[in-house]
C-alpha cells in the first residue's frame, strides 16, 4: 500500500566521505603551503 521511503544513508555517507577528502586536501595543501 506505501511506497518504500528510499534510504537517505547513502547519501550521507557519500557527503561524509567527501568531507573528509576535502578536509585531507586541505589538510596536505596548508602543510604544503607552510613549508
């Protein structure tokens, strides 16, 4: 009678990994630009 919800999970998960990509990135570009 309802429609499944779809799962919002995998996009948080994609959003978090993303994240934390971005946040390395950033990461090594101020240990770089430091030196």
């Amino acid at each position: 009678r309802y429609k499944r919800k779809k799962p919002k999970r995998k996009a948080t998960s994609k959003q978090r990994v993303s994240n934390e990509k971005n946040k390395s990135i950033l990461e090594l570009l101020r240990i770089a630009f430091s030196d």
